[in-house]
C-alpha cells in the first residue's frame, strides 16, 4: 500500500475512533459538556502521540541515505586506519631509539 493511502487509512480509522469515543452511548445522559471534553483531549494527546511517532521515523529514502553514509564511513575509517596505526607505530619505535640513546650516555 502507497504512503498517502496508508496515511489516508489512517485518517479514517482515526477519525472512526474519535467518533465512537465521543458517542459512547451516553450523549443524553451526560449532564456535564466536562466529560465529552475530557474524552475529546484523551483522543487529541492520542493522536498527537501518534503523529509523533510518524514523523520520527526516517522513511525508505532516509534509511538508504543512512546506511549508505555508514557504509562509506565504514570503508573510509577501515583505509585510513592502517595508515594511522603505522605512524603511531613509527613515532613510538623512534621515542624507543630516543631513550636507548638516552641511557647509554
């Protein structure tokens, strides 16, 4: 299913919820507009939770971007490091040869 059809069902289921939480049966027998509010604002944070999480995940095209720049980070770090590990080799066997001079005066 398409991301706008799936976004319109949602919708819909949504707005089908709300509806049967507002009309729970007692529409005459609520004296006080208190409780249809109160019901009204449960819905409300319920969707507004939802509609976060929606929004906080990333979609195919995001995903792919990601794991793309993980794996160039990935070969770029796997090339460099080689390299890197040398030189610190290097540096440390010439501070060895340093300090063997060093001690031999």
């Amino acid at each position: 299913m398409p991301t706008a059809d799936a976004s319109i069902k949602v919708i819909e289921d949504l707005q089908n919820v709300l509806y049967r939480v507002v009309s729970s049966g007692r529409g005459k027998k609520d004296k006080f507009m208190g409780e249809t509010s109160r019901k009204l604002d449960t819905a409300n944070t319920r969707l507004a939770i939802l509609e976060l999480k929606l929004d906080s995940k990333p979609g195919y095209g995001e995903t792919l971007a990601i794991g793309v720049a993980a794996g160039a980070l990935l070969r770029g770090a796997g090339s460099v490091l080689p390299h890197v590990l040398g030189a610190i080799g290097q540096m440390e066997l010439k501070l060895m040869i340093i300090e063997k001079k060093k001690k031999k005066k």
